[in-house]
C-alpha cells in the first residue's frame, strides 16, 4: 500500500519550525529579513537535505512555491503577536516540538515512498525531524538543542519514525494514525522537558551535576 | 531566449567572496592552508550548494578545475597586501557585497537556464548569494551578516535576483543590463552600511537600542 | 585498472572519526543519544557530502545499513572506557587524525571510480577528509581543527589524496600500497602536532605571538 504523502502535514511541519527559528531571531535581535530566513532555514532546511540525500531532482521547497508560505506567515505572526520576546522561550520550545513531531513522521513516509529500505527510511525520518532546528541553532551560535542532555529530542523523532515506517509497511498508516503518532511524539518531548527525562551521559565515569533548566 | 552563464563574471563573484573569506582568515589568525580553505568554502559554498539543489551533476566547482583559480589567488592576494589587518573590516565589507552582488545574478541564471520557474530562480539566486557568506561566518563562530539587523543584506541579493530573472523572461539580459544589475545591488548594499538602511524588527515589540557599527 | 573500494578501510574511517565525535560529544557533557549523533555526524558527514557532491544516488551511510554500526561502536566504546574525560584530548586527536588518514585515501578513489578527473578526485578527496572534522567542531561550537594555525591538518590530507591519486593512475593501489599512504598522513599529522609545524599565516604582515599548544 502507498499513501500519498499528506502535503498539509508537510507545511503544518515546516510552518510549526519556521515559528520556532522566527522565535529565535527575535530573541536575537535579527529584523524581519533575518526572521524570514531563519525561519526558511529551519523549516525548509531539513526536507530539502531529505530531497537532495533521495537524490531525486530538485527538492521539493525549491520547486514548489508553496512551501514560502509557512516561513512567510510564521515571520508574520512572530512579528504581530509576540508581546514579551524574553518570555517567548516556552513557545520556541512548542513550537519546535510540532516540527519534530511531524517531520518524523512525513520525512521517513517520504523516504518510503521514494523506495528506501525501512532502515534508511528511519534514518531519513530523524535526519529531516533534527536536521532544520540543528540548522538554526548553529547559525545563531548555539549548541543544538538535540545536543542539551537535560531532556530528550531525538529519541521521540527515532519513535515516531519507527512507527511511521511500521505502520507503512502493516499498511495502516493514515491520516488518523499518522497523527496519533505525530501527537504522541509531541508529548514525548514536552513531557522530557516536564519532567526532565533524562538519557545516560555519553561517558559513563563523567556526570557533571547540571542545574535544571529555568 | 537563453543566455550563456558569463563563467567570467561566475568566477569573478568567486573570487570577491575567496577574498572576504581570506581577509577574514588573516583576522581570525588562521595560516595561508586556513585562508585557501575558508576562500573556497566561502566562494564556492554558494555556487555548489546551488549545483547540488539543481540536481543536474557533479557541481561545477569540482568538476571544473578553473574554479580553484580564485580562490587561490584570492588567497595570495591577501598574503601579499594586506598590511594591516585590524583596520581591514571595511575591505572584507565590500569583497562581500561584490560577491552579492554578481551571485544573485549568476545564480537566479544558472537556475532558470536549468529550466526552473521564475520563483524557484529568484530563490535560488538569493541562496547562492547569501549561502557562501553563511558558511564562512558559521565556520569563523560569529553570527553571519546576513542576520545583522543595522543594515540590508538579503533584501538587495533578492532584489538583484529578481531584477535578472525578470530580464531574462523579457530576452534583455546580457552583460551589460547584467552588470548594471550587479552594480546596482553592490551599490545598495554598500549605502546600506554607510547610512545605517535598516529593515523593522523580527519583533514588532522589542526594540533594543542597538548601537551604530564602527 | 580500477580497484574496488575497500568497503572495511571506508568504514574503519567511519568509526575513527565516529570515536571522535563521542570523545567530543563526552566532554561537552552530551549524552549517549547526543554521543552517537554527533559521531555520525562526524564519521558519515564527509562521505554523504562525497556521494551528493559525486551525484550518483543516495549516500552509500543511507542506504547501506552497515554504516551505522561504527557510529554506535564509537558511543559505545566511549561510554563503557573513557575513565577521565577532562584528559581525553590527546586521544580525540589520534582518532581525528585515523579518520582524516583514511579518508582523504578513500575519497580521491571513490570520485576516481566514479569517473571524475584527478584534479576533483584529490579536491573531493580533501572534501571528504576534512568535511567531516568541520561539521563536528562547528556543532559543538569551536573553531574547526583544520583552521588552527599552530599545525598541519589539510596539507597532509592533500598529500595523501594526491598519492592515492597517483597510485590509482599508476595502477600501483592496492590494499598494501593504500595503507602505507594512509600511515604516512597519519604520522605527518601527529609529528605536526608534536613538533608544531606550521604553515605561514594568511597575512605576511600580521604575525601575532600564538602559545603552544598543552
């Protein structure tokens, strides 16, 4: 069975990640051009290395004009609706969890549908959900949230997008299921940052105590 | 009509970015193996990443050894002159905006000559014009000048890009309205710095008072 | 004469530079997620960019599984061995420098064997080598090794990307023949680090008093 890949859960996706990088310059005092850009870097930034690894003609944000409108609407609401850019850090974080969540799911679909093998499709599924927010934290000087071992990031991505590769092949992924594992992710991630779930340090002999996060 | 890419004026934008990612090699410390690294990433990072979303081949950079050409000698060039490189801020400032202003051309070209839409053509001008320059700030740990709200730096790359692609849907782009465009952006770019051109806030209710640069 | 590419020396480059992002990751205070990222990061970064640059499918880390074990080889080896983190530098260097070693060799003969000419195959060769390195360093928000200017980094990669280039033209590279070059990049970067070689800096006129190294 093959599913055409929901181009709506796509831009909600990028939308979700354009708002987090528009977020972010704000924070960062960039102006409205950088807020566009930022915002087009992270939520265009992942699927189009997703395109360009399926080598498979020019990616899709290129081609299809469509996918402006997110980082465009997002940069605009940022613009009009934010009141208290300090106190914006619990939104950037929502908002970054929808992108993870929905580009888990329609990364790894994509990468299935374009014939990869289940694992590839999977690696792809996190590659694109990790790829745009490690974009936009670079550029702003910062270490990736993915790399911030106080809560969990792409465990929920490599979930949802085993469950989205497992659903493919049973056949039973559709636009309910997908969602369902979209929001479970979702609340994978704000529940890490909730409760501050933790994954071992990367050297077991070394434990640093960190201070929690605000 | 189609236009053959002046590869001239191709190599020329590379060799003004090779030159600002030098100058900034010899600011940062970096020995002349660094100044040649960061020059190429600098002045071919662009023109590659635009092969690679075309999807059409290898890059040019790689598969034509010409390309190393300007790199090479933006980087000796450098070596040789520059006398004192604390003061030379402003000389990176203008080798940048030349680069600019000829890549938005020659990218939005190289795109719609690969058969791309008109849109896709002015993105793609934009992203090779503003790409290299990204890569270069990334590498050097400074937040790149494309974010810098005291002046505009996109707004003239996309107007650049815009302006040629809408020449070359009339048949009247050639070297010389090319040119004229070209000069055209380095020119808005350059009065940007100088008079302070500012585009609003990413948000519309913070505005820290920034101080004027230099 | 065409020899087939050494599948085990391309992923014993892997799973060098792998370690080295997991060393890296360690001492940033990562966790095990944020180890085996980073390290795949690291040990398949360079390639991927090989094989989209070499515009020949899908990257060989994406669609053959058996990429993925050096990456988590190297978290696990790093979590379960390193005792004292803080004194892990001297280690991340040697595996740096095994990964670039083979790298450059692996690069120049995949582009070599995808029919590209001398020049690009030593140029991706190069690519592939110091890829990897700049993505690791640039993530963890350090100036990458291959800009510092107190050793040697790419010139021994260029060394040995253009011996394998010799060698393949020669139809002298063999197993036998490509391990020996791959030791000499080695030894030349060690004895760099060691011995402080250096190159000149990018501005004759600026040479600033730069401390030793440890």
């Amino acid at each position: 069975m093959t599913l055409d890949l929901p181009l709506a859960l796509d831009l909600l996706g990028v939308f979700f990640f354009a708002v987090s990088g528009s977020l972010l310059a704000a924070r960062k005092g960039f102006d409205l051009v950088g807020s566009v850009l930022l915002g087009s870097m992270v939520g265009l930034g992942g699927g189009v290395l997703r395109d360009i690894i399926l080598a498979d003609g020019p990616p899709a944000a290129f081609s299809n004009p469509i996918y402006l409108v997110p980082p465009l609407a997002a940069a605009a609401l940022v613009y009009f609706t934010v009141k208290n850019v300090q106190r914006s850090g619990r939104l950037l974080f929502m908002f970054d969890a929808g992108g993870l969540a929905l580009f888990c799911i329609t990364g790894s679909l994509k990468a299935l549908e374009a014939g990869m093998t289940p694992v590839a499709a999977i690696l792809l599924g996190v590659t694109t959900a990790v790829g745009g927010g490690i974009l936009r934290d670079i550029t702003a000087n910062e270490v990736p949230k993915v790399f911030d071992p106080q809560d969990l990031y792409a465990i929920p991505a490599l979930i949802g997008a085993a469950l989205a590769t497992g659903l493919w092949h049973l056949g039973w992924l559709n636009l309910a299921t997908g969602t369902v594992a979209a929001v479970a992710v979702f609340a994978m991630r704000m529940l890490s940052l909730r409760y501050g779930w933790r994954a071992p340090l990367a050297a077991r002999s070394w434990a640093p105590r960190l201070p929690r996060r605000r």
